[in-house]
C-alpha cells in the first residue's frame, strides 16, 4: 500500500492506494466525480498523480491524468430536445446543413425544434491541458431571434411550413 495525492490546479487529496495503476485509477474517478459547474460545453479537466512518503511529502511525480467532462444538455420545453439541422437556420450545404469539415473531424450545428437552443458538436477538439486532437467537444447555446422566428414559423427540417 502507497501514499499518494491527486492535484488538480487548488485542489487536491492524498490517498492510498495498493500500486500506481490504482493510483491513476483512483485520480481519474476524482477528477470525473469532481463538482464541476457545467458550463454548457465540455470541459476538459488535467490533474498531477503524486507519490508521497509516509510523512506525506513528495517523493516522485507518476505523471498528469485528463479527462474531458461533457455538458448535460439544459432543460427543454418538451420532454427532451429533437435536434435538426434546417439548412434555412444552420447553413452549410443544402446536402449536408450545418456540417462544416474540422480537420479530421467535423462541426455540426443543430437546433432544437421545441426550444430554438443550439447544439454545437466539433469532432476534432483540441484538448488545451495537453494540445492532443481528436476529442468531442459540446456546446450548447441559446436560442436567438433567428431561432425562435422560425420556431413561430412552424418549419420542418427543410425549411418547409409544417401542415
């Protein structure tokens, strides 16, 4: 059994731990149980593994831990959001609306068809802690004017009035 803390910016905790797997293991759930605020976008959260000696002082660095958080998608007017992609609204290309090519990824924009609220998705995010790529990365934005005009319009999914 070993001593070891989880750092995370101003927080922190020691622990123990049976061996360094156990150690990263136990950092990992710290981090994603963590009370985050949900900012409406993904969060991407970077923390030191840290060995300590019996008097709980430093004694060697394991390494970093990252972990990306994803938003909980905020209330709707109706039981849950039912995401589109009106061409009319989100742009892009009439056989693809709001999906725009992101390196190896893609970033799509949808609007909710009850609420009018936006959710944005990039399928190549850049994690800032350590500049890797390929991550998701969620936004959710509020509806604007745009938004809930087409809503009082009633428009479909092409951009055409609903019966």
């Amino acid at each position: 059994m070993g001593r070891y803390r989880v750092q995370e910016a101003n927080y922190g905790d020691n622990f123990d731990a049976v061996d360094d797997d156990a150690a990263i293991a136990y950092a990992e759930e710290w981090l994603r149980t963590g009370d985050y605020w949900d900012q409406g976008k993904t969060i991407f959260l970077e923390a030191e593994v840290i060995q300590l000696n019996e008097d709980d002082c430093y004694l060697e660095t394991l390494g970093p831990v990252y972990m990306e958080l994803q938003p909980k998608p905020p209330a709707c007017k109706a039981e849950e959001h039912e995401w589109l992609s009106p061409y009319s609204l989100v742009g892009g290309l009439r056989e693809n609306p709001g999906v725009w090519g992101s390196g190896g990824g893609v970033l799509s924009k949808e609007v909710c068809r009850h609420c009018g609220m936006y959710q944005l998705t990039d399928t190549w995010a850049t994690n800032p802690c350590d500049g890797t790529q390929g991550h998701t990365s969620i936004e959710y934005l509020g509806p604007d004017d745009e938004s809930l005009a087409w809503l009082e319009l009633g428009l479909t999914q092409e951009g055409k009035h609903e019966a």
